[in-house]
C-alpha cells in the first residue's frame, strides 16, 4: 500500500536523518530497492522521472508493478512512489494514475507563473492525501534533457514557495545531476541555512546525492535535508556488475544468458548501494 511521504519526511527532519528517493528504471531496480528497504526497515521513496515513465509503458503500468511487488514481497515498511522533475501535465498524469507524491519543477517558470501552477498542485494533493514536492534554482547537470548549472536558490524564493503549503522543497545549492566535476566548488551550506531559516519545519530536498562526499551528507542533513536523491550512482553499479559479468564470460556458461542470472549480479550491486546510502542517510530501523 502506497503512502505519501509527508509523513515519513516529517519524522526524518524532527529526527535529523534523510529519507532516501532511489529512482526506478525497470523491474530489477524496483524489486531491488524494495527488498533492501524492508530488510533495512527504512522508509522509501521509489522515483520516476518522465523519461523513466515513458520507457516502463506509462504511469499505469508502474503504479501496477509496485503495488503488485510490495504485496508480492510483503513489504511492510512506508514505502512512496513519486515523480521526479514533474512538468505540470505529467504530475496530473501520475495523479490521476495512482501515485502517492508528486514533484512539480516549475524552476524554469518565472517566479509568479510557478507560484501559480504550484498553488493549483497544493489544492489538488491536499484534496487526495499526496505529498508534493516543488523546486526552486535548478539543479546542475542534465536530468532528461533539463540542463541546469548548479545554481543557488533565493531564500526568499524558496520561503514564498515554501509557504503555499507544498509538502517538501528541493532547493538548488550548488548540486548537481549526474556525476560531479573534478572542479565542483562542492555545496554552499550558506545558502541552505539560509534557505533553512526561511522555511523552518519544511523538509528540505537534496538533488543529485551521486558523488556528494559522505561529509557535505552528514552537514546537509544537520542543516536541514531530509530527503536525498540517488539515481546515477544505482546505474553505475547496475552497468559495473553487468560488465564484470558477460567479461568473465559467465553468460555462456550453461544458462548464463538468461536474463534471470545475466540481471542478478547488477541488481545485487543496487542493493549493496542502496544499503550503503540509507545506512548513511540514517533512516535504518525508522520505518
């Protein structure tokens, strides 16, 4: 049974620990996810970005698959199913086809027209029990073709959007999509307790967790953040496991090519990098 993460969220910020977004690309990564939440008893949030929504067969499809898994496994732990850089369209799409959260990035809107559209997804969420979440300062690097510098976010921005009602914020504070420079200046925590002051209890939401040092993490969460977001780092291990695998020519040994054993060593890999990063966020044994 799928819930919203406010919940969740509002436990991780009182309790000074993150919950961690790991987002899904296909049934390996989903079941994988799950499995190392429930035997961590950590709470989680699956993600879904719209390019990943496209490639598993629409939101319907996705919301079928986890809600059939999490019965399919007896997960038991919180577990939310969110979109991830939503345009507007699409987080009505996943609304309407069963998801608990949303993300709206109206970050590329002038500040009235995000405002507006933000307001509108604050009424429609609140209406239904979903967690949304809003951004404000893009994030750096690309996601699905969205590419952003790594600026930070105003304050006074984050605050006017923060006070709309949204359930969590994700504010842009020098981070990055995908994997980081060697020249990365690396987090401006200024900018965050700043942005920290203005929304008070808010849970605050860090973008591009792939290659943050564990350090700048731990600082991250004591200012504030309380969801963190993994994506690159789960398919960089997934694509390591995959090579070592058909390098050592294990796919043709016996069955070796059937996707059941070709998958399973990069699904292990996302389990043991899942675990690495809720062990570090925090969220272990707070389901």
């Amino acid at each position: 049974m799928l819930v919203s993460a406010k919940e969740m969220l509002t436990k991780a910020k009182e309790g000074h620990y993150a919950v961690g977004q790991f987002n899904i690309n296909n049934l390996e990564w989903t079941k994988a996810i799950l499995l190392t939440a429930q035997e961590m008893n950590s709470p989680v949030i699956l993600g879904v970005s719209e390019g990943a929504g496209k490639y598993m067969c629409g939101y319907k499809t996705i919301v079928g698959m986890v809600n059939g898994m999490i019965e399919g496994l007896g997960i038991t732990v919180p577990v939310a199913l969110h979109l991830d850089h939503g345009s507007y369209e699409g987080a009505l799409k996943c609304i309407e086809a069963g998801f608990s959260s949303v993300m709206f990035d109206g970050s590329h809107y002038p500040i009235e027209e995000n405002i507006e559209k933000t307001k509108e997804l604050v009424r429609i969420t609140n209406e239904l029990g979903l967690s949304l979440e809003a951004e404000v300062g893009s994030i750096g690097g690309e996601e699905d073709g969205v590419v952003g510098a790594g600026e930070c976010a105003d304050p006074d921005e984050c605050k006017m959007i923060a006070d709309l009602g949204v359930t969590m914020l994700a504010a842009g504070i020098g981070n990055i999509h995908g994997k980081y420079p060697a020249n990365w200046p690396g987090l401006s925590f200024d900018t965050l307790d700043a942005i920290q002051q203005k929304t008070g209890a808010m849970p605050l939401v860090l973008h591009g967790g792939t290659g943050i040092p564990a350090e700048m993490i731990k600082k991250a969460i004591d200012l504030g953040v309380s969801k963190i977001n993994v994506n690159t780092e789960c398919q960089l291990a997934f694509a390591a496991a995959t090579r070592e695998y058909v390098e050592a020519g294990k796919d043709l040994q016996g069955k070796g090519f059937d996707p059941r054993k070709l998958l399973a060593p990069g699904t292990e890999a996302i389990k043991a990098t899942v675990r690495e990063k809720i062990e570090l966020f925090g969220s272990a044994n707070k389901a």
